[in-house]
C-alpha cells in the first residue's frame, strides 16, 4: 500500500499561513522517536526511533521501518519474524521530535519477547508482574543460522 | 494518593526465578524514554523523559515527574498549567529503557499548546492537519512575569 508520496515538507494546511513541518532529525543524532500504537485496541506496543531514511520509506511503503540503534542501520519491522507493522495514522507531536503512528500490528505480537506489546510487565506495589500472554515463542521465531 | 513505597529494585515475581529489574537510567545521559497514556481514553498524550530521581518520585507520589532535557531539571507535570497527570498504572518495556505511565490527566490537556495531547496533528497525504480542539490558551496559561 502507497500510505503517500513521500515528500518532507509538508504543508501545515490548517492554519492561519500555512507553515511546513519536518520531524526535527536536527538533534545530536540525526533521530526521532517513534511510539506504535494498535490502532483497533489502542494498546501502546513499542517505542523505537527512527532516522529521516526510516521515516521517508515508513511513510511511502505504508510499513513501519525504524532505525536500530544498536544495529546502526534501518530495522524493517517484521523483517525476521514476519510480524510487520501497517500504517493506519501518523501524527507529529508539538516539538516535532516524536512521532505516533497508529499500526495494524501483523502476528498480533509487536514485542521480540512474543507479547503483544512490549509493556507486558507492570510495575505494581507488589513487584513487577507479567500481564500479558506470549503469542509465539522468540526461540522458534528468531532461530539461528 | 502514596502510588507506592519507592523503590528501585523490584523482583519480577511471576518469572521462575525471580530478577531485580530497573529501569536502564545506565545510558549516556541516564535517563529513560517516558510515554504517558490517558487511562480513560487511551489517547497517547505525550512522550517525555525521567531520570532516577523523576521515577522515584513519580512512584512515590502518584503524581508523574519528567526530567526537562532542555531545562536540565525535574520538571513536575502541571506545575504551571495545574494540569498534573495522576498515576493509574505503569509499565516497563521489554528493553527496560521506557515506561509506559497510564494517567488521569487533570485539566483534560497535556500539551502546552492547549490541545489533550501532543500529537495534535496528522500526517495525511494532503499535508498535515490540527485534528484536536484547544482546551486552553496557552497565553493565558502561561503569562509571563
């Protein structure tokens, strides 16, 4: 799916003179953060990051790519477990350094630990507790060699 | 409202053999990724960051504390505004190095442009568009002097 054509400068069409916005990839990092949300459930899955690269092919393939900081390089994701992301919505906060994309989330698990979300645990009084049930198991999924 | 007792080092009790996880302030700048939630709508309001200090107290008192990287101090949400953010439930990310904080938030608006959330505006393939209503303005919020 063409989510659109990618183009940067985007006009901020709803204002009085329209101004163009770009997520700020100005900072020591060339980064911004990405927060991925299901959009059916609202379920918050993950934070990541992305570079202007990620966020280019994110918005015109219509699949979430971030940039991996630990890799150094762009993280399609899904790209080994299968389970990618499809753009519903993107939304740019007021600083323009954070994006929020709303996801259908492909294998109903966006966390490499197999849980539906990467906030499966929770911090309580008592401790912190898993609240979430595994969707697949990360050893069969991500196999070696 | 005491969320709870601080501490830091807190047993994952539902796993076989029990760990002390904290959250990774062990990053460059020690601080982590914050992601506050509406815990009535869903509604991602903000993305924000704490440092050790910021999490205590943001555990300690039911009330969520950032650390302001531009400020370089702890920002205490709503200290100007009156729009704090009560803590309902937080979570810990796979990696550790985010929390997900699901908040009442006082006043009905996160952002300090006015809107309930900070990501007031959508990317769409006609450019990008405010799709929330102002709840306050922000030069009467925040006056000067």
């Amino acid at each position: 799916m063409l989510f659109f054509t990618p183009h940067l400068l985007i006009k901020l069409k709803t204002m009085t003179s329209p101004v163009s916005i770009t997520p700020a990839f100005s900072g020591p990092d060339g980064l911004i953060t990405a927060v991925a949300q299901d959009a059916a459930t609202g379920a918050v899955l993950m934070v990541a990051h992305m570079n202007r690269e990620a966020w280019d092919e994110t918005l015109a393939s219509g699949r979430v790519v971030y940039f991996s900081r630990a890799r150094k390089r762009l993280w399609r994701k899904g790209e080994e477990s299968g389970n990618v992301q499809n753009v519903k919505a993107v939304f740019v906060d007021c600083d323009a350094d954070t994006v929020l994309l709303k996801v259908e989330q492909i294998g109903g698990a966006a966390c490499h630990e197999g849980y539906p979300t990467c906030f499966f645990r929770q911090v309580t009084p008592d401790g912190v507790k898993v609240v979430a049930e595994r969707v697949f198991n990360p050893q069969e999924v991500y196999k070696k060699g």
